[in-house]
C-alpha cells in the first residue's frame, strides 16, 4: 500500500509540474494576442487620421512604441525615440509591420517596435520558473524516496543486522521487534522463531547436562562410602592379620581400594566444580594447622617435614587438604620414593616445597600438568583420570593462592603458595 501510495504522488507532482509549465507557456501567448489588437487599433488611428497622424489620440501610447512612414520610406510620427525610424530599421528589430489604407490605396506603414529579445528573456524566465519547479518537485520525490526506502528496507535489514550479532554472541533473549506494514513481515518473523528454538535447544541442552553431572556427582558420592567401608575393614583386618599371605592380599585390597576412592574423589569434585558447587569458604588459620595435614598422609613415614614458620594464613582447611592429598598422592603414585616438604616465607606467601626423588616431568609438559584430563608421559601404567592437579589449581585459586612445579636434580618439586595474613 505504501509503495502504490508513492507512487500516486510522484505521478501527480509530475502531472502538477507539467501542467504549470503549459499555462506558463499559454499565458505569453496571449499576452501577445493582446499586443497585436492594440497594434490594430493604432493603424486604424493612424489612418482616420492620415496624414495628420500626430492629431490622432492614442490611448495606448504610453503602452504602445511606434512610428509611421509614408510610402516613400520618409518618417511622419514617432511616438517615442525608441521607436523604429525606418523600414529598415523595423526589419532588424523584427517589429511588426502593418500597412495603413486610405481609400484602397497603402500611403504608408505603421511600425510597432516589439523587442524581440525581450519577448526571448520573458520566455526564458518563464521556462526556468517550469524546470525549477519540476526539479523541486523531482527532489521533493527523490527524498520522500529515499525516506521511505530508509525506513522500510535499511532500517529492517539493520535491525537483522543487529540481531544477527546478539545471536551469534549468544544473547538469545533479546527478541526481533516487527513494524507495522513491514514488508519483511515473513522473513523477520522466520528470523525470531530460530532465536525462540535455539534458545528452548540451548535451554534443553542445558538441563540435560545439569542432570548427567548431578548423576555423576550423587553416584561418586554414593560409591564413596563404601569404599570407606572396605578400606576401614581391610584396616582392620590387616593388624589382625599374622601370615604373610593373607596380609599381601589386604594391602592389595587396601592399595586398590585406595585408587579407586581417589578416582571417585576427583570425578566428585571435577563435577561438582562445573556445577559450580565446588565451595572454597577461606578463612584466617594458623600455620600450626598444616602439621596434622601432613602427617595425614604421611604413609610408612615416607614424608620429611621440615619447620614450618609461625604465620596467620587465609585459607580453605579442608580444600586445602585435598591439595596436599592430591600433590602427596601423585608423588607416592609416579615417583614411588620418599617426600621432602620444605616451608618458607615468600612476599605475601607462605610456600610448601614438596618433592620427590623420581625422574622427573618432560619440560615441555610442565605447562600442561595443571590441565584438566592432561596426563604426562611418566602417567602410563598408572591408573588416573588426570582432574587431580587441575581441581589442585582452582582449589589454591579460588583460595587466592598459587600452584606450579618444576624440576630439580634428584626429582621433582611441586609448590604450594599459601596466602599469609
């Protein structure tokens, strides 16, 4: 509707210029329709009144520019200097020529001086006058035009522009608002339905994976208690134990009961952690609370501790725990020899330096240890997920601390940057 509306309008304003053009034109031309009855008048003046022309009254003299000549050529009556002087002179101007008749016979001629020139000029403002008029209104139109053409198309396909752009980024809660009389109408609306789909599949997709890592994180829980149970009672059972049979079959069930309550634990945690679940809640504890930590897992007296400096930390006990746990673990489990844990005072951190006496970590894996899944080259044969450094990392992190390792020349050193008061 709009476009035949425009349409319309652009017709009119054309038919409108068009129009004024023609009756400009018509409007001259009967301007000089009335100069040639006034020319008329004049001879018919000039012969009532031959050959004393000047006694003529002529009423439109102040108008009217002539002269008169008698039949030999010789001037009778000049009604103002301007006028032509001669038969000549009347051809050059193009003025206009009439004969006066006296009883049948021509004894002169009348010369009306009409400016030729000045009839062009006329003629020519008015043409202007007709094209400036059309070409205002051909503006006009023009930029009716382009507004129209801005707001139903350039608008529309910025607006697809911009919600391309929130789509691409994610933000699909931002719907695409139709104009009225858009011809676009289809298209926008295909448009805001996608972004409605994607959202409800994102959403789906969502809730899907909410459910599987709670699945995972309730199963991980639930096998962590009765892997408890076998580990306290083949405890147990190993102090009654007296035969050496019997107390290599308990270590092995303590051993593999061990791993798998580790692999449960990281798998528990690194769940827990996406779910954003996984709580660090620091607070202010003395440095004397990191001895009993050590010597939790201090297996077979495999751990050499040495002093540990006075000093008030901001930290998360029990993550903390899982550090060291994790970090003992993979010394014990890799290594397979004794570990050394040294502490001191650095800047604004209080550093655990826990080393083993293995071979040690490739440098170029060095980077990569704390990366979630990443196992070295060093880890075949030896059952793990790979979540251990990595929940070691977002626990110390998230406690504003800082974990990183390095080798030395009898092994390998991993150390804990502890935040002091």
């Amino acid at each position: 509707m709009r476009i035949r509306g425009l349409i319309y309008l652009s017709v009119a304003m054309l038919v409108s210029s068009v129009v004024c053009t023609l009756w400009l034109l018509q409007r001259n031309d009967l301007n000089n329709q009335v100069d040639i009855v006034a020319a008329n008048e004049i001879v018919k003046l000039v012969e009532r009144h031959w050959p004393s022309v000047e006694a003529g009254h002529y009423q439109n003299s102040d108008e009217a520019v002539f002269s008169v000549i008698d039949a030999k050529g010789g001037l009778i009556y000049q009604s103002h200097q301007e006028a032509d002087s001669s038969l000549n002179e009347a051809l050059k101007n193009r003025s206009i020529i009439l004969d006066v008749i006296v009883e049948g016979e021509a004894v002169g001629k009348v010369l009306i001086y009409d400016s030729y020139e000045s009839i062009v000029q006329e003629v020519k403002q008015q043409l202007i006058i007709a094209l400036l008029l059309i070409f205002t209104m051909i503006a006009l139109f023009l930029v009716m035009y382009i507004i129209y053409i801005h707001s139903v198309i350039f608008k529309p396909f910025k607006q697809l522009e911009q919600f391309a752009q929130h789509v691409a980024r994610g933000n699909l809660d931002i719907p695409l608002h139709m104009m009225k009389n858009n011809p676009f109408g289809a298209f926008t609306e295909s448009f805001d339905m996608m972004r409605e789909e994607l959202a409800a599949a994102r959403q789906s997709e969502y809730e899907a994976n909410r459910s599987k890592k709670e699945l995972v994180a309730s199963l991980s829980h639930d096998i962590k208690t009765p892997v408890s149970t076998i580990k306290a009672v083949s405890e147990l059972m190993l102090l009654r134990a007296e035969d050496e049979k019997s107390i290599k079959q308990l270590n092995t069930i303590l051993s593999k009961s061990e791993q798998i309550h580790l692999l449960v634990t990281d798998m528990f945690h690194a769940t827990l952690e996406e779910l954003n679940e996984l709580k660090v809640i620091v607070t202010e504890e003395p440095s004397t609370a990191l001895v009993p930590m050590i010597e939790s897992v201090n297996y077979d007296n495999r751990i050499r501790c040495g002093d540990i400096p006075e000093c008030m930390l901001l930290t998360d006990l029990n993550r903390l725990q899982q550090v060291i746990d994790n970090v003992v673990s993979n010394a014990y489990k890799y290594a397979g020899t004794s570990v050394a844990i040294e502490a001191q005072m650095y800047n604004e951190f209080l550093e655990l330096h826990i080393s083993d006496y293995g071979s040690g970590i490739k440098e170029d894996e060095i980077p990569l240890m704390f990366n979630k899944f990443y196992r070295g080259s060093n880890a075949e044969g030896h059952s793990g997920s790979g979540l251990g450094l990595y929940i070691s990392k977002y626990l110390m992190n998230k406690m504003k601390g800082h974990i990183y390792g390095f080798n030395h020349e009898n092994g390998f050193t991993v150390v804990l940057q502890i935040k002091m008061v």
